[in-house]
C-alpha cells in the first residue's frame, strides 16, 4: 500500500436503502403520450418495471460485495478523497493503466476490462496492466468540490498527481471515454514526459474553433451531425452547462426521476438497437443508479459540465503515441479524417459492434486493442 492511500470498503448505510425503498414505492408517475415508445423521452412503461425490480427484487448488498471484492482506496489530493481501484499486473513490468469513466456512468464501468488487462495476454501482446480505476471527482466514492473550477483541467492535475504523486509511477498509461475522455487528453497535452500513450475513441460531438476550408466529404457529413446532435439530442448537456443546480433538486430527491435521466441515455448512446437490455442487465444498470443515489453525487457529477464549458483546458496537437477505437454505432462515427486532423493518432480501428460505453459493451474487443496498441509504444 502507497504512502498516503487507504483500503477502501463500501458500505451504504442500510437508512438511505430503506428510504431509497419507500421513495420507489411511492413514486408519483406522470402521464404518457399513448403509444409514444420512447419518442417524448423514457417510456413509461419500461421505467415502471425498472423501478419495481428496484425496490423489489434488485440486491444491492449482492453488488456490494462484488465491487468490494477489487482492492479500492481512498487518498487525498488538493483537500479531497479520492476513491479508486488499485489492482497490480501479473508478471514482469507491467505498464500502469489510468482508465477515467464519463458521465452517466461510474467507475463500475471498467470492472468487466480489468481482468482481461492485468493479467499477461499472449505472443507480441504478452504484456499486463498495473490499472488504477479512479471515480472522477464529484462521482460515486471521490469527493465533491464546493469551490468553483473543477473541469476536465482542473481533474487532469488531480488524477496526474494520483499517478506521479500518490502512487509514485515515473510513466503512465491512459484510456478514457466521455469526459474521461476530456480528462486523458488534457493529460496528455500538460504531462507529456509522464504519458507512455493514450487510448481513446469513440464520438465525441464537439468543434472547438474554426471550421478548416478543406473538409473531406465525411468531415462535412460529421460536421452537419454534430449540429444536428446538438440540435435534437444535447438539451440535457446544454441543462448541465447552464443550469445544473436547478435540476438536481428534481434528481436528488427522486429515484425514478434519477433513473428516467440516465437510463435513457444508456438506451440511446449503446449499441442495443433500442432494447437497453440486450447490453445491460437491469443489476447492471441499477447498481450504477444507486451508486448516484447513495452518494448523491447527480449534482457534481453534472456539474463537470459546467466547469469545463468556462475552463476548457489547452488544446493542440498530442505529442505522446496516441490510439483511437471507433465504435460505429456510437452516437454517429467521427470519420478517421478528423481524427487524425485533431489528434494526429499512430493507431487507429474501426470496430462495428459497440457504443458509447465500449468498456461494458465489449471489453474482449477494447482490452485487445489496448494490448495491440500498448505493446507498440513500449
């Protein structure tokens, strides 16, 4: 165990499950268009029975016990806790592997990929992973910030220091997605001496200054995707920019409303083909939502938002080796034409089965490729 770190257990009070329980039971259901599927936002119907199994039939002690079974920490960096899991690769020389979650997710999302990272793979790609699976600050076990600023920089310099400081790692690897995603490069871009590489990918819908005057076809597709996105699908980031105070009232006081804000983004952003649990269980999906629930984190979870829209770091070229796994059936493809004009990566795929949340969706596929990729750069 590091100097400064210690051994981390959850254990919800059984109070918040029981209020979590009666809260459920009585939930005051709106009205629904008839027949409207999913078209005016979480269908009825299917929120309905997610949230009976949640009060009925849903073990949240069994889950516990699961997560508890990897070895977790708690350090402090800049005056807050910082909760993350610390499993150590098998073998010799193991690489140390950041992996940062997004929003709505936790950092549940990256306990299907750890076995399959830290212990030796085969042939070229014979290599393991040290993996520290940090929550983000604001989510699930880290602590919250009171004070305003706490954007993707201004986390990029807390989990460096978990990584260089706390952990004493000379060099150090990343893989994130979503704003985890946002978290990596600012890494990349402010440690480059301490970054073996980084691995990402996925849609990540924003254009950050002038449009270039030469744009492929694919480009200019892309682009009119990310206005149409925004347009049609990105009220709920514009809310968490703008005005996050004001929803978390709504979503910290209501189970229901907090899983009808969540699960339909795992429904719409995944590859599920519209059936959220053809990649998800209802456990799955419902240890994330108490997660939330119990550390009534919504509120500073949405507020990273906020944040980085006023701070959003420093942006230009990475220098470090820099990989990109695209899912094809994430909110739409970025095309490798823009990727490579933005982040200039020495490795790139494009994969057709996955979403938004590729670590859960299809961890065989992203531990191969981090093994591929990984095992190049060192």
């Amino acid at each position: 165990m590091e100097t400064g770190t210690r051994p981390f257990k959850i254990n919800i009070a059984q109070d918040i499950l029981d209020d979590l329980k009666n809260r459920l039971k009585n939930t005051r259901w709106p009205d629904e268009i008839i027949n409207s599927g999913w078209d005016y936002g979480t269908n009825l119907s299917y929120l309905k029975e997610l949230v009976s199994y949640w009060g009925s039939e849903f073990d949240w002690r069994k889950q516990e016990e699961q997560i508890n079974s990897f070895p977790q920490f708690m350090t402090e960096i800049g005056g807050l806790k910082i909760h993350f899991i610390h499993i150590k690769g098998q073998g010799k020389n193991p690489i140390p592997l950041l992996l940062l979650h997004g929003w709505p997710s936790t950092f549940i999302q990256m306990l299907k990929i750890a076995p399959l990272l830290s212990g030796p793979g085969k042939g070229q790609e014979g290599i393991s992973f040290d993996l520290v699976i940090p929550s983000l600050v604001g989510y699930g076990f880290s602590d919250a910030s009171h004070e305003p600023g706490m954007s993707v920089s201004k986390m990029a310099g807390i989990f460096h220091e978990l990584m260089a400081g706390v952990l004493a790692y000379d060099k150090y690897a990343l893989r994130g997605g979503d704003l985890g995603a946002g978290i990596a490069l600012q890494m990349a871009l402010l440690y480059p001496e301490y970054v073996i590489g980084l691995h990402t990918g996925g849609t990540y819908p924003r254009i950050i200054g002038e449009l270039p005057d030469d744009l492929t076809a694919a480009e200019k597709a892309y682009v009119e995707n990310v206005r149409a996105w925004m347009q049609e699908e990105a009220a709920y980031a514009q809310v968490h920019a703008t005005k996050p105070q004001t929803l978390a009232y709504a979503l910290n006081d209501s189970p229901a409303g907090l899983a009808a804000w969540i699960v339909e983004k795992f429904r719409k952003w995944s590859d599920c083909g519209g059936d959220v649990e053809k990649r998800f269980t209802k456990d799955e999906l419902l240890t994330n939502l108490t997660i939330y629930w119990a550390t009534q984190t919504i509120n500073s979870s949405m507020r990273l938002y906020y944040e980085t829209v006023r701070n959003p770091g420093i942006w230009g070229r990475i220098k470090v080796p820099t990989a990109a796994l695209m899912p094809m059936k994430d909110m739409f493809p970025t095309p490798r034409e823009w990727v490579m004009r933005t982040q200039n990566p020495t490795h790139y795929k494009e994969i057709s089965r996955g979403g938004h949340f590729l670590e859960w969706e299809e961890p065989e596929l992203v531990a191969s490729d981090i093994r591929e990729f990984f095992g190049s750069v060192v």
